[in-house]
C-alpha cells in the first residue's frame, strides 16, 4: 500500500525498501542500528526512525516526513498557493483553482498533487477537473493541520 | 495561609502569581534558528533569545498562536516552557550517545535530546501512560526525531532487557507547581507526596541500574516540594552508586541542603532549584548525578 501511494506521485525510489519497518498498520524507515533494538528487544516498540506513513480504512495518511521526501523530488506534482490559502488548506478545505499562484509538472484532471506553500509541503490534494477551470478546486485529501485535529481528540 | 505557601517560607520561597512568557524551541533538525527569526519577524512575531536555553526563545509579541501555525504543524518550532528546555541541556546529548529516556511523553524533550544528537545515535524512550502514548508520537513524528525508538511500558522494568546506556534523562512524573494551573493549590494536598517519592525512587534506582560507569543522569521535575527533589537526590547519594555533580546552569538557586529539620548531604547544592518568582519561570528542579 504504502509503494503504490508513493507511485501515485512518482516511480522514482524515494524510500529504501530494505530499512522499512512495519508495525501493526504503520510504517517506520528505520536505520540499521534501531532496526535490530527493535527486532531484539522483548516488547514491540510505538514508534521507531521515521514515520512515513499509516493505514486509516483503505487509504494511506502520509507521515511529515513523506511528504518531504515527495515534495523534494523534482518529478512530483505540485501546486503552489499563497499564505492564506495555504492556511484555509491546513484547517481542511480544498484549494480554489483562482488561489493556484503557481504549478510544477503540469498537473491535470485527476492527478494527486502536493499543495505547497513556497517550500513547505501542506498536504497534498486530487485535481478534480481541469485547473484551467476557474470555479474548479483541489479536493483536499491530507493537511498537516492533522496534528492539530489529532491532538484535539486526544 | 496556605499549607503550601507555609513550607515554601521556610525554605527561603514564596507563592508569587507568575505571567509566563510564552517560550518555543527552535528546532535545528529543520530549520536553522535565524531563518525562521526571520520568518516568524515578516508575520509581526517579536522573539527574544533566552540567554541560559541554547535554541530557546520568548514570544516578546504575536498576532497569533505560534502553537497553530504553518511553523508549528511543519515542526520548525514547538512551545516548550523556559525551564523545561533545561534538564536535556544539563544532560548535554552527543551525537553517538545510547540515551534513555525514562517518562518521555509527550516527547517534547525527546525530539530535543534528537536535536542535540543531530539525529546520530540511539534514544529508547519509555512512556508507561497508554493514553500519553498517541501525543507523545505525534510530537515525534512532527518534530522529525529519527533516532528514536519508543515503548509504552514500565521504565522500571527495563533492566530484563539488559541494555545499558551513557545518558539517561529522568524528568519524573511528579506534584507540579502552581504557575501553569490558577487552581493547583485547591487541588493538590501534601499526602500525595509519599506515592510520588516512592515513584520517583524506583524511577531513580532503576535509572541507576541502567546506566554505564561514568554515565550522567538527569534528574528533574517541575516541582517545589523537597520531597520530591532534594530528598531523593540526597536519598540516592546515601544509598546508589551516585555523585551528584554541577548541573553548569545559571538560571535559579542551589538546592537546599535543608528542609523542614533535615540536614542533607553536602553535594546536594549542586542541583539547581527554580523559583518561578525569581526566574520568572515555572518552578523546577534539576539535579545531574554521575553513576560510579
């Protein structure tokens, strides 16, 4: 699950197959030196290196750093927003193509693309009709306002 | 007058309301400290170095909560009161270092002992609460910390998994203080003072027991009560292979070498007491001990 999400933005070997690490429905990219401490030790661990990502029903809700990776390859798709749709992005609403300020690798009709605030990665999104529609929308499927959410039921 | 403003007059303290300024950490993981000064400035946020916590800063002014921000959600930042960026400092993690983390959520110091690693080296970090487990990931996860591995288990049972480590930092469950909470006083009494002593001891012992020869532990809690700190330092340096050495902090005064009729052993000075109406911060309590 976790490749074909990753295929959804690019074929490029973003993650080393050999130091990821599942637990339970998470994925952790583990160095070598925690990945044998945690193969070793008598008790499962909660989390262990790098959280990329977990299963939640039939999808995938990247981790943090994922998203970084996806958004520092050159071939992903993006769409660039300014600060305040930035923000209206990151409190869970969809991203009007008129707030589009810029695109890299001309996403189209269907297309899962990073929604990105200048170098930060605030999620990422599905086009659902052409950008060159300008009543369309982003349809957010993931933002790092998450946190904020998850906390909150915690 | 209150039960606790009356212990605290007799060892040299008082119960003054305190406005804490709001204090983050910058998190050099991700961003260097200057840009995201700058950053933060071209939104209208006034931060001002604090000259004793090495990456920390207080919010001088701000339109909004740092704590709901692109910066906070990107893990450039996290709030973290003054005093508690202290104990990983006195710890002083290195890259390489086998670190133990003893009560580690919500991971806010966890994510600081990765910062001082450079993410290089090894950190178990236990946290026995399940409920605390999900923040305590959350913060990791944000904060980018990618040498850790954590466990929702009992730090003291630790020692059947025969690890041993060269620093190990012990910010143990405790009473608190009344700075963050208008309502402490109505709430706490002194007789939870005995459950938490023996907590704190078994903590410690443990931690003892876990650590190499001339490892450094860490002892700290955000409490004023003796019992739950100078009584338990002076109690390890009577029973556990221990000395109790400077912590190199600035802030705050040494701990008390006695209280309420006990005379404590001498190096106990070297810990460092916190009283919020002198540091302006929450009260607090670090001691660093060298295992022999």
């Amino acid at each position: 699950m976790m490749w074909d999400f990753i295929e959804r933005f690019t074929n490029e070997n973003l993650v080393d197959e050999e130091s990821v690490f599942q637990l339970g429905e998470e994925w952790y990219s583990v160095p070598k030196s925690l990945f044998k401490l945690g193969k070793d030790l008598p008790r499962h661990p909660v989390f262990v290196g790098t959280f990329l990502g977990r299963k939640k029903n039939n999808y995938i809700v990247p981790g943090v750093a994922l998203l970084d990776l996806l958004a520092a390859s050159k071939k992903t798709k993006k769409v660039f927003v300014a600060d305040k749709a930035g923000w209206l992005f990151v409190c869970g609403k969809n991203v009007l193509h008129s707030s589009v300020q810029n695109v890299e690798n001309a996403p189209q009709k269907g297309d899962w693309v990073l929604v990105m605030q200048s170098e930060d990665c605030l999620g990422f999104g599905e086009v659902e009709t052409e950008l060159s529609d300008a009543k369309g929308a982003i349809k957010n499927l993931f933002d790092i306002g998450d946190f904020l959410r998850r906390e909150r039921k915690n | 007058m209150n039960a606790f403003e009356q212990r605290y007059r007799q060892i040299g303290g008082k119960i003054v309301p305190v406005v804490l300024k709001p204090a983050i950490r910058v998190n050099t993981l991700k961003i260097d400290e200057q840009q995201l000064a700058e950053r933060l400035a071209a939104k209208g946020v006034v931060l001002k170095k604090i000259p004793f916590a090495k990456h920390g800063y207080a919010v001088e002014s701000s339109k909004f909560s740092l704590g709901a921000s692109v910066e906070y959600l990107k893990g450039y930042l996290t709030p973290q009161e003054t005093a508690a960026q202290l104990p990983v400092q006195v710890l002083d993690p290195q890259p390489g270092d086998r670190v133990l983390d003893m009560a580690a959520a919500p991971g806010v110091k966890t994510s600081q002992i990765s910062q001082w690693m450079q993410n290089k080296g090894t950190i178990v970090a236990v946290e026995k609460n399940n409920r605390r487990v999900v923040g305590m990931k959350n913060n990791l996860e944000r904060l980018d910390a990618q040498n850790c591995i954590a466990f929702n288990t009992d730090a003291t049972k630790l020692k059947e998994w025969k690890l041993t480590f060269n620093k190990i930092l012990l910010d143990a469950p405790c009473m608190g203080n009344y700075v963050k909470d208008k309502d402490w006083l109505g709430k706490h009494t002194l007789n939870e003072l005995d459950r938490n002593t023996m907590t704190q001891k078994a903590l410690l012992a443990a931690a003892v027991s876990l650590c190499e020869k001339n490892g450094t532990i860490v002892y700290s809690t955000c409490s004023l009560e003796p019992e739950e700190n100078e009584f338990i330092i002076d109690w390890a340096l009577r029973t556990l292979p221990v000395r109790c050495v400077s912590t190199g902090l600035t802030i705050g005064k040494e701990g008390l070498t006695q209280a309420f009729g006990k005379r404590l052993t001498a190096d106990v000075k070297n810990t460092r007491r916190l009283w919020p109406h002198e540091t302006q911060t929450e009260g607090f309590f670090v001691a660093k001990l060298v295992r022999q």
